[in-house]
C-alpha cells in the first residue's frame, strides 16, 4: 500500500492511506459520532464489550467516552493478536488522536483475551 501510495504522491496525486482496521486518529474519532448516535436511542450502557484486533474501535471508544463525560466501561476482546500488542496499538492511536484533535491521552486502558476482562 505505501508503495502505490508513493507512487502516487511522485505522480502528483494526494493519497489517503487506510490501514487494516481503518485505525486512524480519524476513524477513531468517528466513534464519538457514533456514540452520540447510541446515546439518542437509549441510556448510556454500563459496559461496551467489542472484538478489537487493530485498536482503532476499542481507541475511538474510550476517546467517545471521555468526550461525552460517560462512565461506560470499554472492554475489546481480542480477535487475534495478544492483549499487550493491542493496548500498545490502542495507546498509540490516542496519542496520535489526541495531538491531531486535542482529545485526552489519560484515558484507561480495557483489553481481554477470551473473554476475561483486564482490570
């Protein structure tokens, strides 16, 4: 992908590059929208549990959260990759978020592997 998007950027074109899972600052943050979308059709849940696998929905949960004051846990369970890998993943796309969007980057961290959620 970054090859043809070189490619791309020599011929003078502007290619947005999409990584596996869309996880991006941006597609995270596509998550608050989402959020406030949810919180228009019913209460605030107690606890989100998601499969997570490249971080970008677990990042743009707890971001959406944060932002909107909730107290939802969010719990991803892991699709593939180990629980470590995945926090590391969802950690780096806040940072990322939050200096491109000026959200928090103190927000916890929940991740599980086969169901059995971190605390």
């Amino acid at each position: 992908m970054r090859e043809i998007a070189d490619t791309l950027r020599a011929a003078g074109r502007k290619p947005y590059e999409i990584p596996v899972g869309a996880s991006t600052p941006l597609g995270a943050l596509g998550y608050v929208q989402a959020m406030v979308e949810l919180l228009d059709q019913m209460p605030a849940p107690d606890v989100i549990l998601h499969s997570t696998s490249s971080g970008g929905t677990q990042a743009g949960l707890i971001a959406a959260c944060r932002l909107l004051a909730l107290p939802t846990r969010v719990v991803g369970i892991s699709a593939d990759d180990p629980v470590v890998s995945i926090q590391a993943q969802v950690r780096t796309i806040r940072r990322r978020d939050s200096r491109e969007s000026s959200t928090s980057t103190s927000l916890p961290d929940r991740c599980s592997r086969a169901g059995r959620p971190s605390r």
